[in-house]
C-alpha cells in the first residue's frame, strides 16, 4: 500500500504521515516513512537545489526536471523496493505536488508533469490525504516552523500568501479531479483531532488488510 500526505506548506503533513506510520507499526506492520523532495541518498541531494535559495532561483520548466530526477531516484531506492516486499509506504509529498506547485506558475505545463510523470514514473499512490487548511495559518505555521532550523529550506514559502492560496485551490481541484484516490482532511484543531479525522478514514475504507 501506497500512501501520501499532500496540501500546502505548513499543514502538518509531516506530522500526520509520521502519526499514521506508528499507528500501522502498532498493528505490527512494516512501515517506511520516507518524504520528498528526498526518500534517498540522490534524492536528497537534489532536495537542498530546490528548497534552498531565493524564489526564482529555477524557471517552473527547470523545476519539474529536478523533481522528476529526485522522484526517480525516490522511486527506484525507497518506494518500490519497499512495496515489493510487502512494506506500507507513506510518503510526505509526491507527484502531486509537482502537478500543483508547477502548475500554479504556469498551467500549461500541467501537461509537461502528467507526460514526464508516465515516462519516467508511472505510479501513483494508492490513497492520498490533502490537509486542508487556511492559507494565512499554514504559512505563519511554516514560518514559524522554518525559523529555528539550521538550515533555510524557505524558498517556496517566501513566494507569500497569494502563492498559498493558489496552491489550496490547486490541491482541492485535483481531489475534484481524482475522487477515487484523495480524501481531503480538514486540518484545523490539534494533532489529534486532526489525526482521529484521518484513522476514521482509514478504518472505514481498510485500504491496507491485516
């Protein structure tokens, strides 16, 4: 089973995917925990490219081909590996944020992530929770969150509020589009009511069996 945790910056995905892991952990499943831009060696390498710097440091076109390349690599030293054995894989991020935040800078090139994707890709997660929450909380939580790390990983969250809008807007049309796979999760309130949100899903859906 592959599971992804999307919605834009600071909407406590990384909290949650790392809630979900322990809770299939508890249920004496294999879990890897892995997240992207990153989930590998290259990959991670590649991550520090984009998340770092200034905001045009990258045309939108450049930026797809290094999410691409990261993916790749994401994909063939972490994902399916883990997959194959057996392993739940959830993941912090995946192709559809490259279909949104590229998208969001230029909606032609929309076509340009779907056609990479099937090339170098082809594989989309099995389920993917989208966070939900109000643009305006989500940066000053990413702010907030980014201003005591060591390192400034700031580069998309510097682009500022209208940016933010656009990418929930971006995140809630692809649920639109693909309501079989995304289960938009509302993400106002605590961790822990955040997260009962997301085990009922789970528990209604079982879409990993015992």
């Amino acid at each position: 089973m592959f599971i992804t945790f999307e919605g834009i910056d600071g909407s406590g995905k990384s909290t949650q995917a790392r809630r979900l892991a322990e809770y299939f952990r508890a249920e004496g499943r294999e879990v890897v925990l892995t997240r992207e831009p990153g989930g590998s060696p290259g990959a991670e390498e590649i991550r520090r490219l984009l998340v770092e710097g200034e905001p045009e440091r990258w045309s939108a076109e450049t930026e797809i081909l290094l999410f691409t390349a990261a993916r790749r690599d994401h994909l063939e030293r972490t994902v399916l590996p883990a997959l194959e054995r057996g392993a739940i894989v959830i993941s912090d991020r995946f192709a559809d944020s490259t279909r949104v935040y590229q998208g969001v800078a230029q909606p032609e090139l929309r076509v340009l992530v779907d056609n990479l994707h099937d090339l170098m890709i082809g594989r989309e997660p099995d389920l993917t929770f989208i966070l939900d929450i109000d643009p305006a909380e989500g940066l000053a939580r990413g702010m907030h969150r980014l201003a005591g790390a060591a390192i400034d990983e700031s580069r998309f969250e510097k682009r500022g509020l209208p940016f933010q809008e656009s990418l929930r807007e971006g995140f809630l049309g692809l649920a639109a589009e693909f309501p079989d796979r995304f289960r938009v999760i509302p993400a106002e309130g605590g961790p822990e009511e955040v997260f009962g949100r997301i085990v009922g899903v789970v528990e209604a859906e079982s879409p990993c069996p015992a």
